[in-house]
C-alpha cells in the first residue's frame, strides 16, 4: 500500500540487416523472459481475493474476503488485494486490469506462443468478474472494499483479517469519474483481449465499458472526494486523463466515432494535447492516451482528425524522447545504473509502465515504417524497444546489486517483502490464527526471510543513487504492487519474442476459456441488453455449428448457471440437459443451428454431454 500523492508533470520497421543481428547477439545471451512472465503470472494468483479455484498455483494461499460486501447487501467477493495489504482499491485494480488487457491484445502473439494466454486472461477475468459484481446499476460502483487506516494497524494472513470490510461506493450524487473512468477503460480493453475466445463475455463486458464511461462523463468529480478513506492511499491529481484514457479504449474496442470526436473535441479542453508528461502511471494516463491516439494516426486512419491527432503523436513523442534522454534536457531521471527514476516510493512501476509503452509504440511505428523525431535527432523504432529491454534487465538483475527486483527470478533477490501472506507461515503449516498484534511481534519484526516467496512480485526497488535495503519494514522499496506488475505481462512476452529463444514455455494452462474436443463449435453472442431497476438483462444467443465431416445425431447439451429462460431446445427429464428440438434431429455437416436464453449477468456454461 503506497501513501502517494501523485500529480502530473507538465511540460514496417526499417532496419538495417547489421543492426539488427547485432541486437539479437546482444540479447541472446540475456534473461529467460519466459521464466519471468509465467512468474509474473503467478504474482497475480497471490493477490486473489475470494474463493481459490482448484487450479490455483500459488499454494500457499487460501480463501478470504467471503463476506465482502455482505454488511451493505451484495456481493463483491473477489477481485485482488493491493499491495502487501488487504485492501482492495478500485482505481489501482482498474488500471492494473487495462494494462494486462493491452498486454494480451497487443501482444497476443507472443504470449500464445510461450502458451501464457489462459493465464492472462485469468488474471484478467480476475477483476473483470469483480467490476460486474461492483457495477449493478448504471450509475453505481462500488469503489473499494476495507479501511486503509485499520488495515495499517495489523500484520495478519488475508485469511485470518479481523479489520472491518468496510464498502465504498460512488454514484450520481458522490462521483468518480477518474474511478469510473479507469474502469471503462478496463472493461473495453477486457472486451477486445476476450473476443476472439469468448465473444459473449466479450460482449458483456463492452456493455458495462459503455454505462461506466456515460457515467463517469455525466457525473464528474474525483472519486477520493466521494470515497475520503483512499485519499490517504491513491490520490487522483484530477479525472480528465481517464476520461479521454476510457474514450480511446472504447474507439478501439468499437470503432464508433461518437468516441473518436470526443477525444478530439475535448483534446485542448482535458489536457490530451496540452500536458507533456514524463510519467505513465495508476494515476496520470496522458501518456498511454497519446500513444494509443498515434496508432491510429500511424495506420493513416486519421481523416478529418488527423491534425488533431497529430498534436496528440507530438506529446507520445515528448514522453519517449523523455525516456530515451533525447529531449533537449527535458528527460526522465536515471540513476547512475541506468534505471529510470521518476518517485522515491515504489519507482519500478513507473519504469514498468513506462518500458511497456516504449515496446508498444516501438511496434505501432515499425508497422508504419516511421521513425521517432526528437529534439536530438531520429532514432529507429528498435532503438525504443532497446531501451524498454535495458529497464527490464535492470530489473531482472543487470545492475548495480546484481539482484532481480523480481522476487523468485534468478539466484539473488529481495527475500523480506513487505507482504503480510508472504511473510507469515501459511495457514496450512501453521494452522492457528495469527492475530493483528501477534503479526507485528512474531513475524513482521523478525529478521529471517519470509516462510513463502511471493513469486514474480515486482519490489518497489531502489532509490536515485542504485542502492536498495532488503529489509521488511522498508515499504518504499520492498512492497509489491498490482498496477507495477500488471505491465510486465506484456513486456516480457515481447522481449522474448527478439530474445532468440525458441520454443513455447512448457506448462499446464487452464484457460478460463476452452473448447470441448467434440466436432461442435459453440459461438456465444449477445444480441440485446437492457437494464430493470437494478440489473441489466442480457439476450443471448448460441449458435452451434457441426464442423465435423458427418451428421450429428442425438446431441445432448449440458446448460449450466442458467438463471433465465431459454428458447429453441428441448428439455429432458435430466437436470441442466437438452437436446435438439423435435423438428431438427440431425446437425448435417457444417450446418448450424441456434437457441436463446434471456437472463442477467454472466453467459451460461454450454457444453456437449453426448452425440452419435
């Protein structure tokens, strides 16, 4: 948990054939990125709020946060816990969220290559699931589950918490449009990375995305006004950013115009082209809006916004000039290693974020064959993704301390996190509660290593001079943090796919998505929405394709967690089981077939009990 008040600072590849073999030589002998993303994976596994389901790597933990939301009358069990608290903030979570989401879409090839996409889009699906159960009504989200300042007083397991769980909400009469923003935001980028997997849940999605962007345009107001306990913690410098951050990842999510003119007519107005920013964080978005907004130019679909435009690509490119030390003097800060330094508190996630954008525009500008212009000359766009690579070394361990600041990669690391489940023996060794006061006094103070490592957790690393205190108590460099590893994901997926390793990362995946191995293939859909009082009512569609060689005969489906009535099959005298209607008693092949169920919330489980 980060004390932070944060505020913005104002202010086709074309490579040559040498340069290039001369990057792969200097890579190859470089960090195993594949070992890092799936330990990165496993970081979000460990901040799980909720029920654990069955598959869950991170053994150490267990169930917690059951009763979440039940003193105000619904449900929000779920979600991820912060930091090295128990807390569950909504804005650092939505943006974490937004950047696994731009991981997965932007990266979606590497990560499937290294066969890491099931667990992305877990660790996605994670806080989406969470953001549907805060977002009942339009106009409603919930923001944040416990109390900051009781939480602080305490050093227990999550399953074992005794500070109050309290719930914080916004609405039309408290607003937050940065929080309902940044949400939006997450929700739309969600809806992208899942549509080629899972095109209903997609759908669901983009629909909240929808209502939370109205909302947070309609009623405007910073969220830690409305929700004074998170001002201590995650202070918004103001919610302009996030609504043009929710605008983009909408144009993106549904190419509607009505998206585009709003970020171009408010472009003077909220800062898009106004605020030159040397920092990209849970906090400030302007960066991420820009270079997202010079995609678009890039790829010469800019039309009659093209000149605006063309003032947003101006400020994507002050940032990365920034980054790169190429701004005329107006640079982000390193340290003599060479890390980017940007806060005293928990500084690597704003070197994460900021390499993952040097990655992400080093593609959008080698696509388009263009190069950065700075004020120090023009650089390749391999020259960005060089850079990005050199943060992520430092960070594996190619500094001063020659330590990896990401907990369980490589042979020396921070073994004191400040993490209270990581710290405390886990409730299945030691089998007795340990109390708020206990944990300080056993466990907290002692000078040992903590009894679990909290693998792939990104530390908040070290200070302007490379030195770092491997020490419990040092929270501003040993706290991990959702939104500092939330764009490692997809970094580390792209550094290995130039790293010169062959060859996917070999493990068991369980995606939160899947096909039965049967010839039927089911393609979910979401024809209409509507909401009555509180929830939104959803009409979904089905439709099954035989794509085997033969006709199917005698299929029986199994319908789970339908809550609504369904249309177009039959049902048998088995609980959950269908079968095809009277008047259709063959599937021939490749011929489809479609039924309809009407019920709010999440689709139903649809699959093949049996066939001939």
């Amino acid at each position: 948990m980060r004390i932070i008040n944060s505020s913005t600072i104002s202010c086709g590849i074309c490579i040559f054939l040498v340069g290039m073999l001369h990057f792969q030589a200097a890579i190859a002998g470089g960090f195993d990125y594949a070992d890092a993303l799936d330990k990165t994976l496993q970081f979000f596994e460990s901040q799980r709020s909720g029920k654990l389901p069955e598959n869950q790597r991170v053994r150490w933990r267990g169930d917690s946060g059951l009763k979440d939301g039940f003193l105000q009358g619904v449900d929000l069990v779920g979600g991820y816990y912060d930091a090295g608290d128990h807390v569950k903030f909504g804005l650092p979570m939505a943006f974490t969220v937004t950047m696994l989401a731009w991981g997965a879409v932007d990266f979606r090839k590497e990560i499937t290559d290294l066969n890491q996409m099931g667990h992305t889009l877990w660790a996605i699906r994670w806080g989406t699931d969470y953001f549907l159960k805060a977002h009942k009504q339009p106009n409603l989200l919930w923001a944040q589950v416990g109390d900051g300042d009781s939480d602080h007083y305490c050093w227990e397991r999550a399953e074992d918490m005794t500070t109050p769980r309290t719930a914080y909400k916004i609405d039309e009469y408290h607003p937050g449009s940065d929080l309902a923003g940044e949400t939006a935001a997450a929700l739309a980028a969600s809806s992208i990375a899942f549509r080629p997997y899972n095109s209903s849940y997609s759908d669901i999605l983009l629909v909240h995305a929808k209502q939370l962007f109205s909302f947070a345009d309609r009623f405007r107001g910073l969220y830690d006004d409305s929700v004074q306990n998170a001002r201590h913690f995650y202070t918004s410098s103001g919610y302009s950013d996030e609504l043009l951050w929710a605008a983009a990842w909408l144009y993106r999510a549904t190419n509607d115009e009505y998206y585009l003119k709003y970020l171009v007519n408010n472009a003077v107005y909220m800062g898009g082209t106004g605020w030159a920013v040397k920092e990209f964080s849970w906090d400030t978005k302007y960066a991420g809006v820009q270079i997202l907004l010079s995609k678009i130019l890039l790829e010469g679909r800019g039309g009659a916004y093209t000149s605006t435009l063309k003032q947003y690509q101006a400020k994507a490119d002050y940032f990365v000039c920034a980054c790169l030390q190429k701004n005329d003097g107006y640079n982000i800060n390193k340290t003599p290693g060479g890390l980017m330094y940007v806060r005293e508190w928990n500084n690597l996630q704003y070197v994460s974020a900021a390499a993952f954008l040097l990655a992400v525009y080093s593609d959008y500008m080698s696509d388009a064959k263009s190069k950065l212009t700075c004020p120090e000359g023009q650089f390749q766009p391999q020259e960005l993704l060089n850079f990005a690579q050199s943060q992520a070394n430092y960070i594996l361990g190619k500094n001063p301390k020659s330590m990896s600041y990401l907990v369980g990669f490589g042979s020396t690391y921070p073994v004191r996190v400040h993490h209270r489940g990581a710290s405390i023996a886990s409730v299945f060794t030691l089998h007795s509660p340990v109390e708020c006061v206990q944990g300080f006094e056993t466990w907290y103070r002692r000078p040992e290593g903590n009894p679990n490592v909290i693998y792939g957790a990104l530390v908040g690393g070290p200070d302007q001079k490379d030195n770092f205190s491997d020490e419990r108590s040092n929270y501003e460099q040993t706290e991990p943090t959702l939104s500092g590893n939330a764009p490692l994901v997809g970094l580390f997926s792209r550094l290995h796919s130039v790293s010169g390793a062959t060859g996917s990362y070999q493990l068991q995946v369980q995606a939160p998505i899947g096909k039965p191995d049967v010839p039927v293939q089911f393609l979910h859909t979401i024809t209409k929405a509507w909401t009555v009082g509180k929830t939104t009512y959803y009409r979904h569609k089905v439709t099954m394709k035989n794509t085997s060689q033969r006709s199917i005969t005698d299929l029986k489906l199994v319908v789970e967690n339908l809550s609504g009535s369904l249309w177009g099959l039959s049902p048998t005298q088995q609980k959950n089981i269908y079968e095809l209607p009277q008047w259709l008693k063959v599937l021939k092949p490749g011929s489809e077939c479609s039924f309809v169920y009407v019920q709010g919330g999440p689709q139903a489980k649809v699959t093949v009990k049996s066939y001939n």
